[in-house]
C-alpha cells in the first residue's frame, strides 16, 4: 500500500465524525449512522484506491451499511480489503456520551478475515502483555498474566467490558478475583484499543461484541503491538451457513491476530465524533468543525494523532472532488 493512503483514509473518517455529530444527544441513532454512511461513501469516492468492504457493519443495528462486497475507491490506486463501521457507537451518539469514533482499516487483497456481521468474542490487551492471554483460559487466570506482565496486582487492573446481561458471568468473575471494572454502553473498538495505551487506565478488554469492530480493533492492535483473539458466536443456522459460504468451516477455532489480519501492513483511521479516553469529540462553532483523529500504520509503527479545522461553508457536503 502506499503511504499516502493514510492521509486520504482520515479524510473520510473525519467526514463521517462531522456528519453524525450533528445528530449527538438527539436520539436518533438511525439518522445518525446513515448521515455517517452517506458521508463516508462520498469521500471514500474521492479516495485512489481499489477496495473492497470484506468486512462491514450494520445488520445488527438495523441500520443502513457498507456492505460486504461494496467496491470503494476511485477504481485505480492498490486493491485493498477494507474493514468499515461508519459510526461504531450508534447508540452512544444518539444519547451523547462516550467513546463514539468514525472508523475504518484497509490492509493489502486478501489479508483481512472476510466473514459475516455477527458477534464475536473477544479478548483482548495491549502491548505489554502480548503472548499472555488465553480465550480458552479462565478470566482469573488472564487477570492474573496481565498484572504480571504488567508488574501490578490483580486488585489494580481494570477490565473494560460491554454492559450486557450476556456479560454477567464475566463481570461476577473480575469481580471475584478482585480486579476492577469499567462498564460501557457501546463502542468496544474503542476499548479495545484504549488497551494500548497506559494513559486510558484500561488493561484488558473481556466479552462479545461485533465481530467487526473485531477485525477493526485487531488492525489498530497490530499498528500498536497488541493483541486481539476472537471466536465467531453465530446465533443460528442461518448465521452458521453464512459462515461456511464465506470458507470459514470451523466456528469454534480461535482466531488470532494473523487470521484477523494477515501480512506485514495495514492502516487503521478513526475519528471521535464525542469524546473519549483517547479522542476528542467534533465541535462546532459558526461555520467551522474541529476534528480529532488518530491513524496508524503497522508495516512503520507510525501512530499519528491529527486535529483538524474544517470551513463548512467552503466544504458544505464534506468534500472537494476537484
């Protein structure tokens, strides 16, 4: 991939994050998830790039999706997979809290897992503790390795989680083992990755959810040197066979970094649309938006952090296609 793909890939995240804004705290995730869409196929137009979505999000939300399959790009540049969740927080957006991000990865043809929108469960740590966890293995027992490797005790970690019924068992168990909780409505890409960053107070991240915000968060991880595992959690029958119809056979099997996203590069955009740990929420003032993003690349281990200020009388649809 070439370099200056990154620099295009925040521009269509910072569309995204500045079109659902507008819709924070007014509780119509719908209305917001597809102004996030809509905004991000139009710049992703602009983009020199072959893509194609192989992992995509919006069936579960019942809202409108890139969907797997979508050809993205102008049709020339590097043919690359891309992994897309135009608002990964429909629902934090819509009641204005935490953690919602515009967001999306691309890594080379081929190398991003291509499988159904389904849950997945994951676990999953940042750098420090990689090659220590297990999702086979006991929530005591992966507590336990990352305060090790992380020189803290159990008591003094903090396990960030989705506050679901599903997660009950979970929660009882870090509880149990004396290590403290982060409970959050949505958004666990966010989470995930916030696992990377000492400053966010998060050290592991336990529970289902999307699988792809999966893939999503194992391309940040793999830019950041951490670690996601997942296992794919279909619902039903039909689930199932969507799975075997995209070549995965075997469910049950652990997915590790290099099933989730395979080779030596990949690129990661996100853009905050509220605030968070690690991002900054748009903000409007007159004619004008700021923005605050991050995008990384795994083949340099380059982390970006960009703020932006965006006219919006000059640019009123969010892009410039001349």
């Amino acid at each position: 991939m070439e370099r200056s793909l990154s620099m295009e890939l925040v521009r269509v995240t910072e569309a995204a994050a500045l079109a659902s804004a507008r819709w924070m705290g007014r509780g119509k995730k719908e209305e917001a998830d597809d102004a996030a869409t809509t905004a991000m196929r139009d710049v992703f137009d602009t983009v020199p790039m072959k893509g194609t979505v192989v992992i995509g999000e919006g069936e579960m939300d019942e809202a409108p999706m890139l969907y797997i399959g979508e050809k993205l790009g102008t049709g020339y540049g590097p043919r690359v997979d891309v992994a897309v969740d135009p608002l990964e927080g429909t629902n934090i957006v819509a009641a204005g809290t935490w953690n919602a991000l515009a967001v999306l990865a691309v890594a080379d043809h081929g190398n991003l897992l291509h499988a159904p929108d389904m849950y997945m469960d994951k676990i999953a740590v940042g750098p420090s503790a990689v090659g220590k966890i297990d999702i086979n293995a006991s929530v005591l027992d992966n507590l336990k390795a990352v305060a090790e490797a992380k020189g803290k005790e159990i008591e003094d970690c903090v396990a960030v989680i989705l506050d679901r019924k599903r997660h009950e068992k979970i929660i009882e168990e870090v509880r149990s083992a004396g290590a403290r909780i982060k409970l959050i409505s949505d958004g666990d890409v966010a989470a995930a990755i916030n696992t990377a960053f000492d400053d966010t107070g998060v050290d592991i991240l336990f529970g289902s959810g999307g699988a792809p915000e999966g893939v999503l968060a194992a391309v940040a991880l793999k830019c950041l040197g951490g670690e996601i595992q997942g296992k794919l959690l279909p619902q039903n029958d039909e689930e199932l066979a969507r799975c075997q119809q995209m070549g995965i056979e075997d469910v049950s099997r652990v997915l590790y970094m290099e099933d989730l996203v395979k080779g030596e590069d990949a690129i990661f955009a996100a853009t905050g649309v509220t605030d968070g740990e690690l991002l900054k929420g748009v903000r409007f003032k007159g004619t004008s938006g700021t923005t605050q993003s991050v995008v990384m690349r795994a083949k340099s281990g380059t982390v970006r952090f960009i703020d932006g200020k965006h006219s919006l009388k000059k640019k009123p649809d969010l892009v410039i296609r001349a």
